[in-house]
C-alpha cells in the first residue's frame, strides 16, 4: 500500500544524504517533497501541516544543521514523527479475569468485517477457546460465509437457528452456548451498511447496551481513504469504539487511512490485516510500519512471520540434513511450503531492509507459479529420488517432468540448482570449521 509513498520519500533523503552539510533551505525544500508525498498519499490537509511543522521545528535547529551526519538526522526525525502520528504506544486488547471476553465487531459492509472476525477469533487459538456468533441477520448468505471461514479457521461458531429471531435473545443465546462449553472469548460480528445510517447505529447500540463488551471494535477499509476517517468519527460518537482494525492493508491505495486515522479520532489502532488468508493479520505496530514507509524494512515482523509458519518437526528435519552438510529434495520441499505459507512474496521482500532499492528485487518477476511447479517436481518424485537425487537419470527425469506437468528442462534446472546450493553449503561449512565456529552437534 505504500510503495508510492515509499519511494517518495527514499528519493527525498538520498537527496539529503548526498550533502556533507545541510542549510535550512535544503531542510525546507525537503520537507516541501514531504508535504506533497503525504498529500498525494491521501492525508488529511491540516494533519500533513501539523506533522510537517514538527518536523521543520525540529530539523532547522542546531540538532541536525550541526550535526555530522544531518542527512540521517532529518531522516531520524521524519521517523519519530510518523511513529508518532500513528501512535507511539501500542495498544493490546483487554481480556476479561472473569471470562467470557466479549469483543464485538462493527463496520461497514464491504469492509472486510466478517473475515476480519474470524481472524481475530484465529490468532486468539493460542491459549484461548474463541467464538464468533453471527449477528449479520440482514445480509443475504452472511450467516453462511461466516460459518464457512470459521471451519476453515477451526474455530467455534454460533448462528441463529431462526433468522426472524431478535438480536438480543440471540446474543443470549451465544452466552448461555459459551459458558457450558467452556469458551473464553466471544466475537460478535454484527451487520453492516454501505454507508453509515440511523437504523444501523440503533441496531448496534441496542446490542451493545446488552453486552457490554470488553472491547468493541472497528473494522475500517484501508483503502477508503479520509472517508475512513469520517466513518470511524461517526461510529466513534454512539458507540465508543475502544480499538481500530485497519483492512486491507495489501491493498494498492494510497493509504492515508493508515497514517492518519489514529490522529484524526484518537482511537488506537490495534490490527491491521496484511493478505487475504487467515493467518494474514497483525499486531499494529506504529515502528515497524513506520521503518517499512521509510524503506528500512521490517526485520523483527518477518522473523516472527518465519516463527509462525515453522514448525518443530520440520526443524528437525532440516536440522539434521544440515548435520551431514547436505540437503535433500524433502528439505527443499519444506522451504518451499513454507514460502507459500508466508503469503505474497513481494509483500514478504518488502519487509527486506532497503529491498525497494534493489534493483534485481524491484524489477523481479515473482511468479507464485514457478514455486508450484517446483513443488510439483518434488512431489512427482519417489522418496527414494528425494533423498539421493543423484540417482534421477534420463528416464527419471522424463517421468517426473510427465508427472508434473513441467519440462524435463524445468527437472533439469531444479536438479543443478539443488548440487550448487549442496556445493555452497558445505564450501560454507568447511570454513565455518577451520575459522573455530563449530557449532553443537557438529551442525557446521
């Protein structure tokens, strides 16, 4: 989403790093191009003057036009301000001592809600028996998309078995439900309009005043610009919303939702999510979106994004070839799953520091398909040909590539990437030895 802005701004401090020394002038010419990245970035007018200002103040002064390195100065500046403008302090939700938690979920419709619900119910799997109960009783097939994406997701749900029933003795119902089966989080999601209007507001109100929830949140469509701003406001009044989702993160507007929002209705943002699987939804953290934006990359989030997808058993796996200095087609295998698991790989390069500016990763072609057909190679395969791929000859070669739906071209390819990649590692384990960094095990 803000790959425009990002380079924008990359463009404005290269500019400023290529000075040994900076006057006040280069300082107001740069904060001039910010002014214009914002703005073309969808943010709001006055929050765009109020965030320059601050900048301006700070950067004229003897901390950056003095210092040795006032390139990176400025820079650091611009960081601290859009950390920020987006809120400096993160924000969890609060979970009940006296369980069940009640969360309920509002929006508009088209915003990303219900999918959104299930997402939330997902990441609390760990540790928690979460439930979503489906209190969209307006919206033609909402009960059953909801009760689609939460067997998808393997979570508890909960629906009318009477779509004429009442709002409230429906919520009741989902209680009375929670409490005998020993469920300790609870995820309403309720209906949504496509604009805001009375008879929505009444509607959640009257839901909210049964429940009570712990937490009730907002579901906004990053991609609606300052009309998400007018939206959260809106529903902010009646309701007060206790937290922000952001949507569509992904997405390929301008984002000035994201920036702004936070600012603009002093709710915290407290979820953003990233992709369109379950598992593509995140903690808002003002810092990592913030290095992100400026082209620092986000190495702490794609560590944990490696840490969730990766699981002990194929650790081991991996772990033990490695021991023998070589890896194996079912190794490869792994990698590749796991790739797939991470989501869009230009979306996973975005979080590299810097990968914006290289040029090989920005102009690459990254095709989700040559991983498919990669792995269907392997999988056409015989156990026996992914331990010991020495043995694939000819004939070989020409069966996998039937199987497979490939080119014994493709086979061959993928065989002489795999001894380079064996003939790399173990040049890289002999070194690692006669410098003295053995590792336990005999790993290296």
């Amino acid at each position: 989403m803000f790959e425009a802005l990002r380079e924008r701004l990359e463009s404005i401090f290269d500019n400023l790093r290529g000075k040994g020394k900076l006057t006040e002038e280069d300082v107001q010419d740069a904060l001039r191009e910010v002014r214009r990245a914002l703005l073309e970035a969808d943010v709001d007018y006055r929050i765009v003057k109020a965030f320059v200002g601050k900048i301006r103040e700070r950067a004229v002064g003897q901390e950056v036009l003095g210092s040795i390195t006032p390139g990176q100065q400025v820079i650091a500046i611009v960081y601290d301000e859009l950390v920020n403008l987006m809120g400096k302090e993160g924000s969890s939700l609060k979970v009940s001592s006296n369980p069940p938690s009640v969360y309920m979920m509002v929006g508009l419709q088209g915003s990303g809600k219900t999918t959104t619900a299930v997402k939330l119910a997902h990441r609390f799997k760990k540790g928690h028996k979460p439930m979503v109960v489906a209190c969209d009783l307006r919206r033609p097939a909402a009960v059953d998309q909801l009760r689609i994406l939460a067997a998808q997701a393997k979570v508890d749900f909960f629906g009318p078995s009477d779509i004429n029933i009442e709002l409230v003795d429906l919520a009741r119902q989902a209680l009375k439900y929670a409490r005998d089966n020993l469920i300790d989080i609870i995820i309403f999601d309720t209906a949504g309009r496509i604009q805001v209007d009375e008879k929505m507001m009444d509607e959640v109100a009257t839901l909210s005043d049964f429940l009570s929830p712990h937490e009730t949140l907002l579901v906004v469509d990053s991609m609606t610009g300052q009309e998400a701003v007018k939206v959260a406001s809106a529903f902010h009044d009646r309701l007060s919303i206790t937290g922000l989702i952001l949507s569509k993160l992904d997405g390929d507007a301008r984002g000035g939702a994201a920036l702004a929002i936070k600012e603009s209705t002093g709710i915290p943002v407290k979820f953003a999510g990233t992709g369109e699987t379950i598992s593509a939804f995140e903690p808002f953290d003002a810092q990592r979106m913030s290095q992100r934006i400026l082209g620092m990359g986000d190495v702490a989030g794609l560590a944990e994004k490696v840490k969730s997808i990766t699981s002990s058993e194929d650790v081991d796996k991996i772990s033990k070839s490695l021991k023998k200095n070589r890896l194996n087609m079912e190794d490869l295998l792994i990698q590749f799953e796991q790739l797939e698991k991470m989501g869009p790989l230009d979306k996973v390069l975005d979080m590299l520091p810097g990968a914006g500016k290289i040029r090989e990763l920005k102009n690459a072609d990254i095709d989700s398909r040559r991983i498919r057909q990669t792995k269907a190679i392997i999988q056409s395969m015989t156990l026996e040909e992914r331990l010991n791929p020495q043995i694939i000859k000819g004939s070989r070669r020409r069966r996998i590539a039937n199987g497979s739906g490939t080119s014994v071209q493709m086979v061959n390819q993928l065989l002489k990437q795999h001894t380079q990649m064996n003939q790399l590692w173990k040049q890289f384990g002999k070194n690692k030895t006669k410098k003295g960094f053995k590792m336990p095990g005999g790993m290296f």
